[in-house]
C-alpha cells in the first residue's frame, strides 16, 4: 500500500493500491469466476472516485508542511484545488497502461462521460470545496465565485518573492492585496523608526554614564565639561540578520503598477524622521515595484535543494513552494543596505503580520494540546484557564526564548542569568546604587 502522508489520505491510498491490482483481479477472476469481479462500469466508477481523491488530496497532503515562510502556500493549494475541480476535463488512470512505474498513465476524460456515480461524487465535492474556499453557504453550486482569502493571506502573498507577481489572484483580490500591503508597511516603518529612535537613545545615555564614570575615577578633581569625551554613536537600523524563493509571470500588468518603471529612490536617510504618513505610502508602492523586478535563479542559488536540470520546468508546488526564500531576502538586504531600493520588504517578509503564525500543518494544534496536557497534570487540575494558557506558550516557546537571549539579549532588556547580587553590583558601579 502506497505510504499515506495523513490520515486523510488514507482512502485515496486505498483506491490507488485496488487501482496497482487491477490487472491481477482482472486476470484471476477470469481463470477462477469469481464473485467479486468488477464490471467495466464499476472501473470506470473506480479511476473517477481515485482521480477526485488525487485532486483534494493537495489540501490534505501537501498543505501539511512545516516549514517557514508558508503564509502564501494555502491560498495556492486552495485556487489549485479549485481550478482542477471545475476543469470540463479531468486526468483519470488508464487501466490498459498499467506498469510498475509509481505514477500511473492518465488520460483526460470530460466531465459529461463520467459514470453517474463519479459525477454525483464530483457534484458534491465542487460543492463542499465552494463552501469551504469559495464562502458558498447554499446548497446549489455556483460555478463562478472566487476563491476568498483573508488579509493576512493576500498580505503574505504580495511580500513572497514566490508569489509576488500574484498569478492566481483576481484583480480585485491583487489590488486589495497592495492596498492592504500599504497600511502594513507604514505601521511597520514607523515601528522601525521608534526603535531606531530608542536605540540611540540607550546609546547616548551609555556612553554619557561610562565617561561619567571614568571622570570619576581618572579626574575626581576640577572636571569641566570640555574633559568629558561623550562619543556620537549613529543610529543602529532597525534589521534581523538571520532569516530563514522563480517568480511566476507577471500578473499586474492590467492595474495601474507597471513592472517595467525604472527603480526609484526616496528621499536623503537623513529626512527620514520628517516623512508624513504619505511620503511613507508613496515609499511603499515604490519599493513594491522594485521588489518585483527581482529575478532569482533558482537552480544555481539553491544547489542543496537539487532541483531537476533543465529543460525541465519547476513545479511551484514540487520544487519552488519547498525553497526557503530567506537566503534571498538575505542578499536583498547585502544588496540594498540603505534601504533605498526595497525597503524594508526583506524584512517584512519573515516579520509582520502576513507572514507570523502561519503554519498550515495540523500537528502544530496536537503538539500544543500535548504540551496543555504535560501542564495540567492530576495535581494542577484546579488551574484556571488564563494560568494555563501562561504557562503552555512559554513552555512551548522555549526554544524561541532561549535562542532570542543567547543572541539579541541587548534588545529583549530582561535581566537573565544575574543574581540580585550581581545586579546590585552592576548598578553600583562607579559609587552609584540604582534599583
């Protein structure tokens, strides 16, 4: 039996290992009459039901990756799933070719010839695919209707350089997307500007109290302010230095964006502080256009993930959708230090709200129960919903924690790994006691 991903597929797996037997039924009933043998009909009926079970099985199978930068992924899997279920014509097995080969001949068969059954099966599975993706809550299938997608959903595709040229969305839908894009680029430039600011700051009054310190041991005598070295220390840029993708045709060209506008810069580094919240949406549709004419070769920049050799053509489900695009935002953020060409998208695209908390992955949600689980054991049964809410994200976060105060402590300004003794003696320093 073929090995099942999911459980869901478990039924498909089943047709698909009747479907590698067909021969040797077929044979063996006709040298012993059996019973059980099935008419030609009955085929026909089976290659159907294993050819809509292979359709929707990408949202059961291939939706269940856990890696990061996934947030495009499922509005993909969804217009996929879609699109196959509504096509007049439908790839079902050829019995009569039936090899050895793991994949198994097909041929495209209409619609209109299925049996009754397989079309009263694909009638109720457009049905319950248009309720599910589509916003359908009657009981007639529309057809017609696109497929929805949430905010987060079109944010996340608009900042992956995968799905940045949004192929497989509406024109409404791109446009909402960008609009969308616009407000979450002014907050997160402005959230960038308060830690820029605070940054400074924390380094200005460093570098005041350390020469404060060293005028009081070096000179305690006489001391001006002409003898106090204070250093300028510049602003630190508000970036993520570790991050953990070949852009589909081009699907903006009938809106008002064009993909062929010369690269544009903003104003001087210097101004930035007096840009109003326009100045900062003008910003954004620009870099956006930039970030669009990025092109990446994916075979030679992504030599592990051992992609097929050309002329063979990437798959975006089999081969791009599986690449970790951070290496690319990496050299994006080499390439444009100043952030004057793109912005800050690199940084976006693995920091905001389009692309934090998507997982499609369904054992992310028994993974937390079990960890609830370990937490509420037979002796904390009394806890209360909020303690034990507490408790299991900081638990199953600790990995994340550990990592961010071995390595950026500087910024989350906890006091980790000091006794109250040596805090005392740090903030003592220099014959002052802070607490």
């Amino acid at each position: 039996m073929p090995k099942n991903e999911t459980r869901v597929a478990a039924d498909h797996g089943m047709l698909v290992s009747q479907a590698r037997l067909n021969r040797v039924i077929k044979v063996d009933c006709a040298a012993n009459k059996h019973s059980w043998n099935l008419s030609d009909e009955e085929w026909n009926t089976h290659s159907e039901f294993e050819s809509i079970f292979k359709i929707v099985s990408v949202a059961s199978t291939q939706a269940q990756y856990e890696r990061l930068f996934m947030g495009p992924y499922t509005p993909m899997v969804k217009t996929f799933v879609m699109k196959r279920l509504r096509d007049d014509e439908i790839a079902v097995i050829n019995y009569d070719k039936m090899t050895d080969k793991p994949r198994f001949e097909r041929n495209l068969k209409k619609v209109e010839d299925f049996t009754e059954l397989g079309k009263e099966a694909l009638t109720r599975t457009r049905l319950e695919g248009e309720r599910r993706f589509c916003g359908n809550r009657s009981e007639v299938i529309d057809g017609a209707s696109p497929v929805e997608f949430t905010d987060g959903e079109l944010v996340a595709t608009l900042l992956d350089i995968r799905t940045v040229h949004c192929r497989h969305l509406t024109k409404d839908q791109r446009i909402r997307a960008k609009d969308l894009y616009v407000e979450e680029y002014l907050k997160f430039y402005r959230r960038a500007e308060r830690f820029e600011k605070e940054m400074k700051e924390n380094e200005t009054a460093a570098a005041a109290a350390d020469a404060e310190d060293q005028v009081c041991v070096d000179e305690p005598q006489d001391v001006t302010d002409k003898d106090v070295n204070i250093p300028v220390t510049k602003p630190t840029q508000a970036r993520e230095d570790t991050f953990l993708c070949a852009p589909v045709a081009n699907a903006w060209s009938d809106d008002e964006l064009d993909e062929n506008d010369a690269v544009v810069a903003d104003e001087d580094p210097e101004e930035v502080a007096t840009l109003t919240d326009e100045d900062i949406r003008e910003i954004a549709e620009n870099r956006l256009k930039n970030f669009r004419t990025v092109t990446v070769d994916w075979r030679s920049e992504f030599p592990e993930a051992e992609l097929p050799p050309p002329p063979a053509t990437l798959d975006i489900f089999k081969h791009i959708m599986l690449i970790n695009p951070g290496k690319v935002y990496q050299r994006l953020e080499k390439e444009d230090p100043g952030r004057e060409k793109y912005g800050f998208i690199p940084l976006m695209a693995a920091g905001c709200k389009g692309c934090i908390g998507f997982l499609p992955a369904s054992s992310f949600c028994e993974r937390v129960n079990s960890i609830a689980k370990d937490v509420m054991t037979d002796a904390h049964t009394l806890m209360d919903k909020e303690s034990l809410e507490k408790l299991v994200v900081l638990r199953i976060n600790r990995g994340f924690m550990e990592y961010m105060r071995s390595k950026y402590n500087h910024l989350t300004k906890q006091q980790f790994g000091q006794t109250l003794v040596e805090l005392v003696k740090k903030n003592a320093k220099g014959g002052r006691f802070k607490v």
